[in-house]
C-alpha cells in the first residue's frame, strides 16, 4: 500500500497516481536512500507544509492596504454620485494617491 501525501488515502502499490485526489504517488521502494542490495527504510513521512514567509506575508498586507485604499475611494465616488457633489471626490482621490505612493502599494 502507498499513503497519498497530499491527502492520506491509501492506494494499490502498482498505481501511480493517487485514486482519490489524482496526485502522483511517491513510493518508498526504490527511494535513493535506500540501503545496501536495495533493502526499504520504510514508507515515506507525510510533507510538512512551511509558515507563510514574511516576503509572501507583506505582500499579501500590500494587496489588502491596496483593496482598502480602493474601497475608500469607491465610498467616495458612490458619496459624490447620490449627492451631485462632485468637488469632494478630487481631494479624495488625490490624498489616496498620495498615500499610497508614499506607502509604495
């Protein structure tokens, strides 16, 4: 039997891709660890998955700060269109570009 590292299923030793998710399986038979006249040294462990990086992590902050910084204008632009008061929304857009620039979204 071969365990499916992505999701646990066990599989046929002669399939080569997982019955349940159809990930490709990795045998531990023929691994190039194995020992003198090819004895096993036991299944494959499951795959450990990394933390999120911190380059990763603040660019996922930057595109969220980005979404904010454009709902704040869509409020802004939805305010100027219900009240015809259109003077309000080139400051608004002026002061978020501003910040945003100087942020380096």
């Amino acid at each position: 039997m071969i365990i499916c590292t992505r999701c646990g299923a066990a599989n046929e030793d002669d399939e080569l891709l997982c019955q349940e998710c159809g990930r490709k399986l990795q045998s531990g038979l023929h691994t190039p660890g194995a020992g003198k006249n090819g004895e096993n040294r036991g299944p494959l462990s499951p795959m450990r998955v990394q933390p999120v990086s911190a380059m990763l992590r603040r660019l996922l902050l930057k595109g969220a700060e980005a979404w904010v910084y454009a709902l704040i204008l869509a409020a802004a632009g939805l305010f100027a269109a219900v009240t015809g008061e259109w003077r309000a929304l080139a400051p608004a857009v002026a002061l978020i570009g501003l910040v945003a620039w100087t942020r380096k979204v």
